[in-house]
C-alpha cells in the first residue's frame, strides 16, 4: 500500500476516530487561523494532522508537529498534555503544554505561538515561536532537551512529486512544478536536519529508540517528502531554550536558470593559445 494511499486512508478515518474520542469524554482539540484568502488547522490531539490551505482551496500540507527527548527518557515524545489554547484573534494562536521529564512529572513547558500571515494570493507563511523552559521545582536538577520539529508537505494536494534541497543550513525547500515551501529553523541550538520519505521519520521518532539527526536525504525527490530539525539544550531551573519554525508556501516560484556557459577570459585564451602556436610549428616543420 502506499503512502499516498496510507494518508487518504487515515484522513477518511479520522472523523469516525476523533467522535469516538468524543464519546470517551476526550474531546479533539483543534485550531484554525484565516488571513488574506489562506487557512491553517492542526488538530492537536492527532499530533498535528492539518492542513495548510490557499485561496484556491488546495491544500499543501498533512502533518506539523512536535517532539521531544530529555536526558532521562529513552525515546522520543510527542507534545500531548494541552494545557491552554488560546486565541490571539483570527490569525494566532497560543498553546501551552506542561510535559514529564522521565519520571519528573510536569517539569518541562513548552510554548508555541503560531502566527499566520497571507502575504498575497499566491504566497503565505506561517510564523511559530516557541519555548520549553524547566520548571522542575521540587528537586531542582539541569535537564537536556532534545526538540524536534516535525513536516510533512503534499504540494498541490498530492502526496507524491516532491522534491528538496537545501537552500542554505536553516532552510529546506520542498517543490513540486512551481509550488515550493520553504521550512526555516532559527539557527540557536540547532543540531540540523533529516529529510527522507514519508513515514521513515515518522516511525524513527515513534518508535521505542533514540533518534538524532545526521544532515541526510537532500537533494531529494521526486517522492511523498518529510523533514525534521532538531535542537538541543541543557535548562538548570527556571532556564529556557527557545526558537522559531518559519513555514513559507509560494504558488509561482521559479526554478533558478541553469548556470551560463563558462567563457575563457582574455588571459587565459593567450595561455590556450601559446600552447596551440609550438604544437602548429611542429606539425608544419614535420611537413
């Protein structure tokens, strides 16, 4: 089965999931931001399942989330104890969640304030700042963390036909025809990024190991891309690392031209030819 397959699947499910979470007394948390034509949803109780949409109604995303590793857990986590939502009006949004650290309970928050800007009708970004401070109070220790963000793009509605490079060591493009995406991580405690196809990131964040980053999987594509970015910090009590996620769609983005022909300059053509004169002179002489 493939994974374009796996994704329409999942999001045909999804309602009948998210109702049975209902009945069960959790209720899906979810938020939706508008400006300019353009819509952005995550669902938050589905690690992030979304949807980044244009003023065509196509849209260009699956799946933003977060995840985390401290120096006491064995494996990565997924944020997933929501303690606040809160509406900064039509375009933001801020989101509180207080998370265990090992066995440390409710010593880490993190904070991410999601801002989306419709810049025209053909192009939009979606702004995240984000914090995790220790709030450990009870036995006061340093904690590293390990944060990670995670991105899966379907350009143009489909999830297959991506492709990626690296525009420069903070930012990954995602393009498909003259759709592209460009994911930027602020560069403080940053330790890279991973590129690969969906799910392989996904399962090696979710799975029962630890997972660093290796720089790998660029240039990529065409296929159904995703990318993660890691940081890393060491928080004594009350210390905080933090961060941004900047997420930049542009519906008529231009490959650049390919490079011009390299022409000789005067000097070096009197270098090739005082080569060629001896060797003609030879030849002639030979005759």
């Amino acid at each position: 089965m493939t994974a374009g397959l796996l994704k329409k699947l999942w999001r045909f499910a999804l309602p009948g999931v998210l109702l049975l979470m209902t009945v069960g007394g959790s209720q899906a948390q979810t938020f939706t931001l508008t400006h300019n034509g353009w819509t952005y949803y995550e669902d938050v109780a589905s690690q992030g399942w979304g949807s980044f949409t244009d003023p065509n109604n196509t849209n260009h995303m699956y799946q933003n989330w977060w995840w985390f590793r401290t120096n006491l857990d064995s494996k990565e986590k997924p944020l997933a104890d929501l303690t606040s939502m809160m509406s900064g009006g039509a375009t933001n949004v801020n989101l509180v969640f207080t998370e265990d650290a090992g066995s440390l309970q409710n010593a880490l928050l993190f904070n991410l304030t999601y801002t989306l800007t419709g810049i025209s009708s053909t192009m939009a970004k979606v702004d995240i700042a984000w914090s995790v401070r220790n709030i450990y109070g009870q036995q006061p220790q340093p904690i590293t963390v390990n944060f990670f963000a995670y991105s899966d793009f379907d350009l143009n509605g489909s999830a297959g036909g991506d492709s990626g490079v690296l525009v420069d060591p903070q930012t990954i493009r995602y393009t498909e025809g003259t759709t592209a995406v460009d994911v930027t991580a602020s560069s403080g405690s940053l330790q890279g990024y991973d590129v690969d196809n969906y799910p392989n990131l996904l399962n090696l964040l979710n799975d029962s190991a630890v997972y660093n980053v290796s720089n790998s999987g660029l240039p990529f594509g065409p296929g159904d891309m995703t990318n993660v970015f890691q940081w890393r910090a060491t928080l004594g009590m009350g210390q905080q690392m933090t961060g941004t996620l900047t997420k930049l769609i542009n519906l008529e983005h231009t490959p650049p031209p390919p490079p011009p022909p390299v022409i000789p300059e005067p000097g070096t053509w009197m270098l090739m030819l005082s080569g060629i004169v001896p060797v003609a002179l030879r030849v002639r002489r030979k005759a």
